[in-house]
C-alpha cells in the first residue's frame, strides 16, 4: 500500500482507515484474494497510461517485473494442486471478496468526494 499512499498524499488526502476482513480463513480464500489484487496490476499498468500528466499514478504504474505474473501463476496452481477438495470454492470466495472491498472503498471514496 506505500504506492497507493504516495499517490494519495500527492493529491493531499487522507489514507483511509483500513476495510474489514476476516483473518481466520482457508488458504485458497488468501489465494482467491492474491490473484484478484496480482490481476488488477495487469489492469492497472493500461490504466495508468491513460492518466493525464502530472496526476499521481504510482500506484497504478505498479506493474509487474519480467515473469512475475508467470511465477505467481506457477505458485497459484501449485498450491491449488496441493489444496484438496474445497479449495477452488475457497479461491474463488476470496476473489469475490476482494472485488467487494474494491466496491466498498470505491463507493466510501464517491460519498467522502461529494460530502468533502
């Protein structure tokens, strides 16, 4: 989160306090929750592309290095290997609730822009 806090500063804004998560869940859930955010710098390495000069886009510059994305994919389909049955419902939970905190904090940013 140092990229995202830089870019916020930037924009001279509060780091926002952190979202709720349940720490007592099945490994594919972390796993679930890993891919999701991995994915989002693919997305976010297009995105920042659009960003017009001189805004703040540490966080989404963050790409990846050469194989990283490969490597990780490596390590995802070894642990589901591994994983046994219930796994994939795990991963795939995690995934969705990531997305949900994505929402979540998207939709807390919009009321705090038009109240602030």
């Amino acid at each position: 989160m140092p990229l995202l806090a830089q870019d916020l500063a930037a924009l001279d804004l509060p780091l926002p306090e952190p979202l709720p998560l349940d720490d007592n869940v099945a490994d594919g859930f972390h796993w679930g929750l890993r891919y999701t955010l991995e994915g989002s710098r693919l997305g976010g390495a297009m995105l920042s592309r659009q960003v017009a000069p001189g805004l703040p886009k540490a966080y989404l510059s963050a790409a990846h290095g050469k194989g990283e994305w490969i490597a990780f994919q490596r390590a995802l389909d070894g642990a589901a290997a591994e994983g046994g049955e219930g796994w994939l419902d795990d991963a795939v939970q995690g995934a969705q609730a990531a997305f949900a905190l994505f929402a979540q904090a998207g939709q807390q940013a919009g009321q705090a822009s038009a109240h602030g």
